[in-house]
C-alpha cells in the first residue's frame, strides 16, 4: 500500500458546520474511492504566510491515508481543484 499526506485549507468565512461538512464530504471521496484514512488532523484556525484568493488565514486539515492506487488521490485533487470551499491543498506521498 502506498502512503499519501493531504494538507488542505478551507476558507475562513464558512460557518463552523459547513467547514466539518466540507471535510466530511472530502472525506468520504477519499474513502468511497478505495482510501483509508489512518489519521486526521484538525489544525484550526492559521493565518496565511501570503495572501490567497483574498484570504489572510484559514482552516487547516491533514490526512494521512493508505491506498493501493491513485484513484481516491487523483479525484481528491480533481474535487478539491474546482472547490470553492478549499483554498489550497497538498498532496504528499510518503516513503517507506
């Protein structure tokens, strides 16, 4: 199985549930997809080190998972890519 690390931010102006469902449904596609989620990470509130898309801080969220291939990976990015609700994201594959 191959290891993966995603780091996302949601914008800040969403209320406090909208932010859990956005991480839920982000969530869900990783693990409808054949991912398993081995931990999760709610790092709060940060601010930006520079300016995104208007936004000087935001939510910050890890995933570490596990996958037998790229699929959950590939259609993470693809959603998080033409979300409204995530203002970057990050995907690493970690090394054994």
């Amino acid at each position: 199985m191959k290891k993966y690390e995603i780091m996302f931010i949601v914008k800040p102006v969403l209320k406090e549930d909208e932010i859990k469902t956005v991480v839920k449904n982000f969530e869900d596609v990783l693990t409808s997809n054949g991912a398993k989620v081995t931990n999760f990470e709610d790092m709060g509130q940060r601010e930006l080190a520079y300016e995104i898309k208007k936004y000087k801080n935001g939510y910050y969220y890890v995933f570490d998972l596990e996958a037998n291939d790229d699929k959950a990976i590939k259609e993470f990015d693809r959603l998080a890519l033409i979300s409204n609700d995530i203002i970057r994201h990050l995907i690493t594959k970690i090394e054994d």
